[in-house]
C-alpha cells in the first residue's frame, strides 16, 4: 500500500511540476560559456543520481522520516511593520524565513528569493509546510527597490509571492532563464533582468553582480537545468555583502572572495543537507570554509529554520555552524525571525533554535 501511495504521489506531483514548467518556453543561452547541449553547466559536473537512490530518499522522506526534522513548539518570530521597517537603519537586514532576506539599503527595500507560500512545493495541498508565518506579510511590505533571485526551485522561487511582488517592485534580477519564467507568468519583460555568471547591474546606487554557484535547476519533468543558477555579490560603495543562494561547496568561493571580498557580510547556506547530495548542498563545515575562502567577516547561516527539506534535525544546522565558528573564532549572527540586524555593527543575537523543541 505504501509502494502504491508513493507511485501515486510521485506521479501526482510529476504531471503538476510537468504541466507548470511547460506553461512557459524553454529558451536557449548559446552565448553563455555555461551552457552546453541544452543545459546549464557546473564548473565541475554534477554526479547523476541513481534510479535507485533518489527512491529510496523519496521513499524516507514519506514514510520513514527522523523524529525531529520539524519543530513540535512554535519557534520565536518578530513580527514586523512598516513603522518598524522605516526606522531601522540604513544596511539593516530582516530574516522573513529561509533564503527570504530583507535588505535596507540607501534607503531602499530589497528582497531575497521571496517565499511566502505555505509550502514550498507545486502545489499547496502537499509539500514542506513552513514552521513559522512570514514576520510581515507581502501587502504590508513597503515598496521594494529589487527582487533578487538565485535559481528557480520552489523553495527560493514561490509564484504566488512573484505576481504579488508585481505591484511592489519596479526590478526583478535574476540568473539566465529565471528571468523568461516571471515574463510568462505576466511579469513585465521591462521589469525583468537576467544575468550570466561575472555580469554585474547598477540599481539604485547598489552594484549587484550574479556569480557562480554550484547547483541545479528545474521545477518539474523537461525544465532541468534549462535556467542558471547563481549566488550575488551585492556592493554599496566599499560595503559589500555576499549572498549565496544554493550551493555545493565549490573553488569558486575562492576566486569569488579573490576578485570582491572582503566581505563585510556573507549570507550562506546552512540547511537541507545531506552526504548523498553534498555536490548541491553544503555541510556546516563547508559552509565556514566557504565565508573563510569569501574573506567574509560575519556569517548569517541562511535556508534553515522555515522548511523540512532535509532528514536532519531543524535545529542541527544552528549548533553546527555556531560551534564551529566558535572553534575558529568566526563571528555568527543568528537574528530571530523578524528581527532587526545591522549589517555594519552585527550582534550574535541569542540560541533562539534551543527554546522550542
């Protein structure tokens, strides 16, 4: 019976996903050094998974899953306004959850890889349901100066939130590909950017530049990596902060922290891994070797603490990284849900994760 639900559910989702990703065309990038035969490309390429593997890791995650993946108390969250929003300081950064980022910058709002969705999955009846309610809702978010993607997955790119930000933003900038996906949704093509690895944009006085990353995209059956995927250099005279979206552990952080860093803030993964897919997620010990290759100076430890993505306890992620920064004297801040960070003078904030269990 089990086998049979998993069959079900596997081939539900599949001809959702299939029939989402071909609403939109699939164009191609043949000026892109990363594109070849069809598809994106690594630096170093991604080994394939087998059959085999990927059903018994679906099969573990329906119906063998750990004890304490998800929260079984309500985590502590800040709710916010706009009040309190315009009068933080300028280069002050709010978590909304996950990768979903805040950022004041010259007095202007900028988000990251927005998800307010319930869940991040294809459909909202099924999929990882969020632990927490965003710390303030879309229509209450004043309007934002850009939207900035790292690839396409559900987890960083929620639809809903999209078409929603529409009306909030004038900018959307995102890697190769992501970019055709917000045109057909309806988003105005005069709204939307698209850049290669090493391109940078000017926007409101900031200067973002789309840098390598190591990973994948695809929301469904015949998209996989049809679109790029990419981490940001985001640089505000010689402030400059680093945001990672999704990523193995790669050289490419060196090369990265070589030609921008220092970095004042690095904004890196931390969540959702696993050794059976560590080329596209990093562990916690990556993930510092990857701020130290970046010459970062604090570490915010993002995609975490919104989601259950992965067979790991929701909380490990927060000690790892905490004890390990710790151990090499890297200085980590773990603000609450909501809570206000300034980027230029961070504070540690407290072990939140250890109160709700």
């Amino acid at each position: 019976m089990k086998r049979l639900l998993l069959v079900l559910l596997l081939g539900t989702l599949a001809v959702t996903a299939y029939t989402f990703c071909k609403s939109w065309s699939l164009p191609d990038f043949p000026d892109s050094p990363q594109y070849r035969d069809g598809k994106f490309r690594n630096v170093v390429p991604k080994p394939a998974m087998g059959l085999r593997d990927g059903l018994e890791i679906w099969w573990t995650f329906l119906f063998n899953k750990p004890k304490g993946t998800v929260p079984t108390q309500p985590i502590p969250v800040q709710p916010l306004d706009r009040a309190t929003l315009d009068a933080a300081p300028d280069r002050s950064l709010f978590r909304l959850g996950h990768s979903t980022l805040l950022l004041k910058l010259r007095g202007q709002y900028w988000l990251t890889d927005p998800v307010f969705s319930e869940r991040a999955s294809p459909v909202q009846w099924m999929g990882p349901a969020r632990f927490h309610a965003p710390p303030i809702s879309i229509d209450e978010l004043p309007p934002i100066a850009g939207v900035i993607l790292s690839h396409n997955h559900y987890d960083h790119l929620d639809h809903a939130a999209v078409l929603a930000l529409a009306g909030k933003t004038t900018r959307f900038i995102a890697p190769l590909g992501v970019g055709d996906q917000l045109i057909a949704w309806g988003i105005d093509a005069a709204k939307v950017e698209q850049l290669d690895w090493w391109q940078s944009t000017t926007a409101g006085g900031l200067r973002l530049t789309a840098t390598p990353g190591q990973h994948f995209s695809g929301r469904g059956l015949g998209d996989s990596d049809r679109s790029l995927w990419a981490s940001w250099v985001i640089q505000d005279d010689d402030f400059r902060i680093f945001f990672s979206g999704d990523t193995g552990y790669f050289d490419g952080f060196k090369a990265i922290g070589e030609k921008y860093g220092p970095f004042d803030l690095t904004m890196i993964e931390t969540g959702a891994y696993d050794e059976r897919w560590a080329f596209v997620h990093m562990q916690p010990e990556q993930t510092l070797q990857a701020h130290l290759d970046l010459r970062g100076k604090w570490l915010l430890p993002i995609h975490n603490g919104t989601f259950d993505l992965a067979l790991h306890d929701w909380q490990q992620p927060f000690e790892r990284i905490t004890a390990l920064a710790a151990a090499h004297n890297v200085p980590v801040a773990t603000p609450i849900m909501g809570e206000a960070l300034d980027m230029q003078a961070p504070t540690p904030g407290t072990r939140w994760w250890e109160s709700p269990r």
